[in-house]
C-alpha cells in the first residue's frame, strides 16, 4: 500500500485537505485524532502521561485539558520533548496498525508534526499543504481565538516554511477558495492511484 503523509504548519488547511481526500474514498488515519483515543479517560496511556504533565493541565475531573497541554508545551521545550517520548511510539505503531488493516490502494497519514518528529520514514511521499505565514496566523486567531503572539510561539516551535517545502514531494498551495484546493486534491489522487497501480504491477519479464 502506498502511503501519503500529509502535513503542513498550523493554520494551513491540513483538515480541510483531509477532508477532501475522504470524498474521494481514501482512507484518512489522523495523528491527532488517534492521539486523542489513546489519551482517553482511563487509558494507560493517560496514566503514563501524568507523571509528565503539569497538573493543571488536567480537570478535575481527570480529563486532559489539551488547550493547555498545547499551550505549555510549546512554550516549554523539555516538556514537549517529554511528553512525545511517550506519545510518539504509541500513535507510530497505531497508524501503521490501522494502515495494514486498510484495503485501498493507498492510505493518507495526516501528521502535523511528521517532519519536525522525524517520520519521513513511516511514509512513501510527503505531501504538503502550504500558505503563507500571515494566512496561518489570521486563520490560527480566527478558529482559535488565540493571540497573534500565542500563535507566533506555535510557529516557532514548528520547522519553518522552507525546510518543509524542501522536504515535500508533493505541493498543495491553499492559499485560494475551496473549489480551487478540491481541483488540487482530485489531481493528486489520480496521481496517487496511478503510482499505487504502479507499485502493485507484477515485475517486468
């Protein structure tokens, strides 16, 4: 199966591109979102986590506060370090589990965080969706209602612009309307079949 990685810095539209990709039939494994399950109340994940996360970052009623977390971990680098020790392996192992369990001809992770951790390797091709840094910022605020200042900490935190367009293999500029972005996601996924076609054609000769 051939495997996309999806990514992108915050603010760039990584949902709204998943989304479009599951119109047209692909299985989408999110990181965040299998990050969530496995940090659910009463998880043993959770409660590997809690000698490492700062305790007002849970409710009082147990519950991760994930605004929070987030928040502190960006503003804390030892922290953010601490915590992707114990989540990454977990989420790794649950995305490619997930993939082996999919029958499609390809199969997109959505990883915001896939370069900065590393994973070029979990995947085939990198694809990566891109707007300014400006656009970021106002889109960051705006769905957030977060400062200009808290999200500039965010994108710090992130490799910057140029080293991920460097990495990509792949390229969706969402800087334009949705119509534009889905015309993008439909060339791609011909794209993707046709290379997935590839790689399962038997051996020449």
């Amino acid at each position: 199966m051939l495997k996309i990685g999806l990514t992108g810095g915050i603010g760039s539209g990584k949902s709204t591109v998943a989304e479009a990709f599951a119109r047209l039939g692909v299985p989408v494994l999110d990181a965040d979102r299998i990050a969530h399950e496995l940090t659910a109340p009463g998880s043993p994940l959770l409660e590997a986590l809690r000698p490492v996360v700062p305790p007002d970052c849970f409710t009082p009623e147990g519950v991760l506060d994930r605004r929070c977390l987030r928040e502190r971990a960006f503003r804390d680098p030892g922290l953010r370090r601490r915590l992707e020790a114990v989540l990454h392996p977990a989420i790794r192992a649950r995305l490619l589990e997930r993939a082996a369990a999919t029958r499609a001809p390809y199969v997109l992770f959505v990883v915001p965080l896939l370069i900065e951790a590393g994973w070029q390797d979990l995947v085939d091709r990198i694809l990566v969706v891109d707007v300014p840094e400006a656009i970021q910022v106002q889109r960051v605020c705006a769905r957030d209602h977060s400062t200009p200042d808290e999200v500039q900490r965010i994108l710090q935190a992130q490799c910057d612009r140029a080293t991920r367009l460097r990495a990509a293999d792949d390229l969706l500029d969402n800087t334009g309307d949705r119509n534009a972005l889905a015309a993008q996601v439909e060339q791609l996924h011909r794209r993707y079949l046709a290379l997935a076609g590839e790689r399962g054609s038997p051996p020449a000769g």
